[in-house]
C-alpha cells in the first residue's frame, strides 16, 4: 500500500492532524508536532494526547503511515557549543512528543556547518548528536533528510548522508528521507526514469534503500543542480512528472510515508487522486 498525503496542519490542537489528512483522503501524512520556527512550545495536555491517539484511531491511520517533521531552528551540526545545546533540547523535546503521541519517527535536516566545519567533521557532530539523542529516548527513529545543499547545509550528497549514518552506534534508529526537488537542485537529474534508477542504485550503493524511511514528493521551482529550496506542486515545475510516476511504480516505496510538501493546499487532493492513479489505486 502507498501512504500518501501532505503536510497538514496542526493548527487548533495535534489532533487536528488526522482530521485534516482524512478530509483530503490521503493514506499517510507529514506534520509538525510543535511549531516549526519556535525552539519552545507548552507541553502536551494529557487531554491532547489522548485525543490525537483517539482521532488517528478513528481516521484509521497508524504510526507507520506518518512522517512528523523536526523544526526548522535544530542545527545538530552548529559548531557553536550554547547553539548547538539549544538544538539538541529541541530535538529532546520533539521526540518526547512523538513518545507521547505514539508515534515512530522524526524527520530532520541534517544541519548545516556554517562553513566553520569541514563536511566531514559536521558529519561526526551529527552523529554524534543523534547517539546522545538516541540514549536518552527510545521507540522513535531518527530520520535524516537530503538537502539541497545551500548555505552550508550537509546531506545534499549521499556520502554525506553515509558519513552521518557511520558515525552513529544504533542504526536501527536511523533512517532516511529522500526530498525530490533537493535531490534534483543538489544534482541528481530525476527527470527520467533511467536518471531517477542510477540515483536511487547509487543511494542502495552509498546509504542502502534499507534504510529509507520515507519521501517527499516536490516539483521544482528552481533549475537542476540550483543548490536552492524551492518547491513546486506536481507536474507543474522543473522537475517534471515522470519521477512521480516512476516512484508510484515501484514497490521499494510501498508501506512508507510518501509525503507531498507542494505550496498549493488548494490541489492536495488533486494531487493525492493523481499519484493514487500512477500507482493503480486510482
């Protein structure tokens, strides 16, 4: 089965979260699970918790099926020690909200270095991030994203990618989330099939597809091998359509999070029914 679906709001309440992938008839969803660009938010009620529980419950939705996302602030490889701390608390703190909802795994960019750090040894500060993260919590996987690569920003390659997996102790909390349109702006040519399979060869080479934990389905607002975030609804950038369907074709994406971060909320579900069609679902 394919879990596909946007990244919906949390706005009124973490239990809206459900209720607004449902409404949209999506199989999977991303989310936040505090806001995104504030290092703090009040904690859980236990009546929010035990509502978004009983909402996923009703909606039909598992674990498994979403993708929540770190926010934007955590930099695990800032080379400032106080910086650093305060991105660490953060990444605490989302993953004991995730503990506390049920849920399996937290998306993240890697960080970026700043150009203080050479790749390499960001990528150490990273890992060895993730393993005092790890040590102090259990149940939630910690799942890295590729990034474009502006600004400093590590993952934009998969050596890097490896180089962070490499450093950390328990790899069975670590995966990975593959982001088309920063694939495709940090140089992998995904705009045919036969480019989209040497990509995905060289992330089983590098990284392993066993370690992939889920997707994120964005057009591109901005050239190939641009180094830039932008990000454009399906079929409707530089990308193109074929990787969507070439990724709704392939088995190796079944049964993970598959999770559309396109700027347009307006043709979400249209966007859901289209992937639904590639993969024959429709």
């Amino acid at each position: 089965m394919y879990f596909i679906g946007p990244h919906v709001s949390i706005g009124g309440g973490v239990c809206n979260a459900p209720k607004n992938a449902k409404a949209l008839g999506a199989t999977g969803f991303g989310m936040f699970v505090k806001n995104q660009r504030q290092w703090t938010a009040a904690p859980y009620a236990d009546a929010d918790i035990q509502a978004f529980k009983e909402r996923m419950a009703a909606d039909g939705y598992t674990a498994r099926q979403i993708l929540p996302h770190a926010g934007y602030l955590i930099n695990l490889a800032n080379p400032d020690e106080d910086a650093h701390a305060k991105s660490m608390a953060s990444l605490l703190d989302e993953l004991g909200r995730c503990m506390a909802l049920g849920l399996d795994k937290l998306n993240f960019h890697p960080g970026s270095h700043l150009r203080l750090l050479t790749a390499e040894a960001a990528c150490a500060r990273v890992a060895e991030s993730m393993n005092n993260a790890i040590a102090r919590t259990s149940g939630v996987t910690l799942v890295v994203e590729n990034t474009a690569g502006s600004g400093g920003n590590l993952g934009s390659t998969f050596e890097e990618l490896r180089m962070i997996l490499d450093g950390v102790d328990d790899k069975s909390r670590v995966g990975f989330c593959l982001d088309t349109m920063h694939a495709f702006a940090a140089g992998f040519d995904l705009r045919e099939r036969d480019g989209f399979l040497r990509t995905m060869e060289h992330f089983d080479k590098t990284v392993g597809v066993g370690y992939l934990r889920g997707m994120h389905l964005n057009d591109s607002k901005v050239e190939f091998n641009s180094h830039k975030d932008r990000h454009e609804s399906l079929g409707s950038g530089l990308l193109g359509i074929e990787v969507f369907r070439c990724i709704m074709k392939d088995s190796r994406f079944e049964n993970m999070p598959l999770v559309l971060e396109t700027p347009n909320e307006e043709i979400w579900e249209q966007e859901i029914r289209q992937l639904m069609e590639m993969a024959g679902c429709g």
